[in-house]
C-alpha cells in the first residue's frame, strides 16, 4: 500500500496528463478542422481549374484562401476568418459572378483587382467611362482628379455627371455616381488639378495610372511622374471623331531599363504648336468616340491588373502599341506597332533630364514646355471693333461681313448678309479663296471679320491688309468674336 | 477613309486628326517609290505651312511601324524608301479628352 500523499501526487498527474492531452486533441481538431476545409476549398478549386489553368494559380490563390492556416498550429482556439471560408463576401460573387467566370480572370484576377490602387487623373468625357468600368469591376481603391465643375457642355459625353449636379465639381459629382453603382470601393477625392509639385507623392499612393486629362501639359507631366514613380499609364485622348490609346510605361522599369515600356515622350518627343492645340469645346467630340477611349482605358486597365504577377526578367516585354480609332473611317481601328524606349528620351532613357527634384521644385515648367498660349492680339487699334460697334454699322451694302467659321457652325447660326469663307489654318490659301469672292474684291467697301472667339477673325483680317485686299474700305475684326455678339448685342444668339 | 488601293506607281498617305483637319482630305496618293525623308518637303509644297503646324509633332508609320523621322534624316542616302501600295499614317498627337 502506497502512502496516501504519493497517491495524491499520482491523481495530480493524471489529471494533468488529461487536461494537456484534452488541450492537445482540441488544438488537433481545430486543425483538422482548416485542414478539411482547406482540403475542400483545394478541392473545389481544382475541380473548377480543371480546364487547363496553370498549377501556380491554384497555388496563389490558395495562398490567398487561408491566410491563417500558416500561424494556426499549436495556438489554441484560433477565430475563424473574418470572411469565414471563402476569400470574397457572397456579395461580391453575385456582384463579380460574370467576369469572374471568364478563365482570364477567375478568383485570382479578382482577389488582384480589389486589391489594386487605381488613379484616374481627368473626370471628364474618358475618366468618367473608364471610373464606371473600374468600378464596377471591382478594383479596391480609385482615385480621381479633377479641378473643375460639371457644366451643361459637358453632359452629352461625361456619363458620370448629370443635369441636376451642373456646379458641382466633378470628382464630387463621379464619386456620387460611382457609389451608387458600387459602393464597396474606397473613393479617394483629389477635387484640384495636378500640379508637378504635388504628382509624385500623389502617384506614390497608387499602383496604376489613367491619364483621362485634356491638355498636352497635363500628358507631359503624368507621363514623366509615372516613369519617376514606376508606374504603368493607360493612356488616352480623343477628339472630333477619332481617339487614340497607349498602354505606356509597361513594364514601368527604371530610367535607362532598355526593357521597360516607352513612355509619351518615346512616342511624341515634341509638343503640338500651341495654337493648333483643340479642346472639346473648339474642336469639338462626339460623345461615343471618347466614351468607346474611356471604356478601352478601363479594359486595359483590368488586363494589367489581373494578368498573373511572373518574373519579368523571364518574359519578353509586351510590344507597346497605339491604337488609333476613326469612327468615320475605313477600317476604324488601326493598331501601330510602336518602338522601344527612345535611347536620347528626356524621362525614361539612360540621358535622362527629368528627375524627381526638377518636378518637385517646380523648375521643369511643362506649360514653357508646351508653349503656353496668350490671346491673339495681332492687330493694331484702328483694325479693330467692339460687337456693339459693329452693331451700329449701317446694313446698306456698303460693307461686308466675313463670317471665317467653318461651313458646319456656319449653317448652326449666322448673320443675314454675311460671307462665310472658313478659315484655312493658312493665311495664303485662305486669302485665296476669299479673293474669289466678289463682296470682298469689290472696292471700296469695308470688311469686317468675325469667328466665334475672336481669333480665327484677327490672322484673317491680317491675311487681307498683307495682301491689300479690301484696302481702301478697311478692314477690321470684331473683338471677341459671335460669344462678344451674344454678350454685348444680341443675347438670343447660341451659345455653343 | 481609304479603302481603296492606290494606282499603279503610287502609295497611300492617311491624315488622322489635326493632320487630316490641315489638309482638309483624309488621304492622298503619291507617286513611289519616295525616300521617306523626302516626305515633308512634298507636303510642305502641297499644304504649305504643314511641315511647322502639323508634322513637327507628329507620329509617322509605314504600313502600320513607326518610323522615327530625325533617324531616317539622319541616314540620308540610306534611309527607308515607301515602296508602291504601301501605307503611311500620319498620327499627330491628340491630347483632349
């Protein structure tokens, strides 16, 4: 017979042994647990992928199933997920279901999506389309720059403002938009234009780039931010009835990375002149031509995005392209096969100039760059008059009125009486056709010239006193062209 | 805009946006074979004023390759030659939106 306090010990460490080895069963159930549900997600998975996907895909996103299988072992009474077995909430299947299905995109592609930074610089007639896309596909965090404000103008083509939000400024406007068709993305408002000071910490925050702007300035400046912060850019534009799109900066190497993708300047090392340089409201845009720029930004968008992370030393870097779309001709589309970086680019070449210390301090001045634009002022004070001047003019045939505006604008609205002779863009040939016309060869009689700003008019009335046309009557333009008329004289006059 | 093949002796030459508002024409034919650094100057004769408003700035391709201008200039003798029925684009850049 044992003493009793030896049994007492041995009752001890039995329970002991029981209660550890209870701890221990539990933490192996717990563990069996995940590891049967790791094995049906793995098994499901496979099923779904039997159709020929790639083993690594399975891989990746099993990694990203069951983040807590790795540290569970040995911890006792591991919680569950927060989103419990599956890595999207049920919503987001329903939500994503459609494209998720397409093998180019699957469960991977859309973990990747709602992961993903995307900044959309311009919330206008590209951005607008383009953050609609992207939003409804998903992508995690968008950001949208924009300084203006919605204006009626704008409406026929930017899908994202309407008619009761006219003055509202236009990231606040989209945003509105946007979380009415998703609101499980995270909105960022940048509501101020870019400015090369403010681009690269702005770019730093985001893992791709939409260039939806309007102006050579602003294509310049994300351009080089991008390429100083690694960032690819999807990048588009349009006008009148064509548009044009570039996948640029991809791979986004460093400068001098003879692999890496060709930036705008690669492609236009030089700017526009100035003058020739058309917005919307000059030159003007149908509303599908930017849309269809706008939603293809988006797709390019989600193939970055969702295309499978590999090794980019192994992979031959995708062939940089420009797509140019012609809605009026045939065929529309045409896909040009673009170079490589440029060996002397001032941005993402080994010689480069562009650095983030000029950006930020403000030294590289893209509007010099660009060649910044001031009002025509070409002529002196006597050739020039006021549209309430003008009004005054006697209508007895003793002077002409020449309308340079083209023949489209000129048959929206027009002065009874008036000679309509385009502007050319060329002072020659334009002064050749209105030679030809007998109103304004005719001696003795006055020329007045209006457009519908107020420029065209001056190089065209130039073009006559150069070439003593319409000498002795003299000729003048009407300061501020048809939008002085409607402000100073007639207020029923189109505005457009 | 052009669907149509050009003549015999002759290659095709396509204006897009400000190139294609300057001309007033969405393509012409011109005669070749041409050196390419020939090109501007032809322009220039036909469209006066093309070569500083327009083709400064422009992208130009050859049967849809782009084709850097000052490079070709710069091979002089050796430069590339736009063959007859061949397509060159001249892509000046848009920058609205």
């Amino acid at each position: 017979m044992q003493p009793l306090h030896l049994l007492d010990s041995q009752v001890r460490s039995l329970r002991q042994q029981v209660q550890s080895t209870e701890t221990q069963l539990r933490n192996l159930k717990i563990q069996l647990q995940q590891a049967e549900q790791q094995c049906e997600a793995a098994r499901q998975l496979e099923e779904a992928w039997a159709g020929g996907f790639p083993h690594e895909w399975i891989n990746e996103t099993l990694a990203a199933l069951s983040p807590e299988a790795h540290q569970a072992v040995g911890q006792e009474s591991q919680p569950q997920s927060t989103h419990g077995r599956w890595p999207l909430e049920s919503e987001e299947y329903k939500r994503y279901g459609r494209q998720m299905i397409l093998p180019e995109v699957g469960l991977h592609g859309q973990l990747r999506l709602k992961k993903a930074r995307v900044l959309i610089v311009g919330a206008g007639g590209l951005g607008c389309p383009a953050a609609a896309y992207l939003a409804g596909a998903g992508v995690g965090t968008l950001g949208l720059v924009d300084g203006d404000t919605v204006e009626i103008s704008n409406l026929h083509r930017q899908v994202a403002h309407g008619t009761d939000r006219v003055g509202m400024s236009k990231v606040d406007s989209a945003v509105e938009y946007l979380t009415s068709l998703n609101p499980r993305v995270n909105y960022q408002r940048h509501p101020y234009h870019l400015t090369p000071q403010t681009a690269i910490s702005l770019f730093e925050q985001y893992d791709l780039v939409l260039d939806c702007t309007d102006h050579p300035t602003s294509r310049y400046l994300i351009s080089d931010t991008c390429v100083l912060t690694s960032k690819p850019l999807v990048s588009a534009s349009a006008l009148k009835t064509e548009g044009q799109l570039i996948v640029l900066n991809n791979p986004p190497l460093p400068p001098g990375s003879s692999n890496g993708g060709p930036c705008y300047r690669c492609v236009f090392p030089r700017p526009p002149p100035a003058d020739s340089v058309l917005s919307c409201g000059e030159g003007g845009i149908l509303g599908p031509v930017v849309g269809l720029m706008g939603v293809l930004q988006a797709l390019e968008a989600i193939k970055l995005l969702t295309a499978q992370p590999s090794p980019s030393s192994t992979l031959e870097p995708p062939k940089p392209t420009l797509l140019i779309f012609s809605a009026y001709s045939t065929p529309p589309f045409r896909s040009v096969r673009l170079r490589t970086r440029r060996a002397d680019c001032a941005a993402c070449s080994s010689v480069a100039s562009i650095t983030s210390q000029s950006l930020t301090s403000g030294s590289l001045d893209y509007v010099a760059f660009c060649g910044g634009t001031s009002p025509l002022d070409l002529l002196p004070p006597h050739a020039r008059v006021s549209a309430a001047e003008f009004a005054r003019q006697p209508r007895d045939g003793t002077n002409t009125l020449i309308d340079v505006r083209d023949e489209t604008q000129y048959s929206m609205c027009a002065l009874r009486g008036s000679v309509n002779v385009p502007w050319t863009g060329d002072a020659e040939s334009w002064a050749q056709a209105a030679a030809l016309r007998e109103e304004i060869s005719a001696a003795g009689k006055a020329c007045y010239v209006v457009c519908r700003m107020g420029n065209d008019s001056q190089l065209a009335a130039r073009a006559l006193m150069e070439r003593g046309l319409g000498a002795d009557g003299g000729v003048r333009h009407i300061e501020g062209g048809f939008r002085a008329w409607r402000e100073e004289v007639d207020p029923g006059w189109p505005e457009y | 805009m052009c669907a149509q093949k050009p003549p015999a002796g002759h290659f095709t030459i396509l204006y897009f946006a400000s190139a294609s508002s300057y001309t007033r024409k969405q393509h012409d034919f011109f005669s070749g074979p041409l050196p390419i650094s020939k090109l501007p100057d032809l322009l220039e004769e036909r469209y006066s004023g093309i070569k500083e408003k327009v083709l400064g700035s422009c992208a130009l391709t050859v049967n849809l390759d782009y084709v850097d201008m000052e490079e070709e200039a710069a091979k002089a003798e050796q430069c590339l030659v736009v063959q007859e029925g061949d397509e060159v684009a001249i892509i000046p850049p848009v920058s609205s939106g």
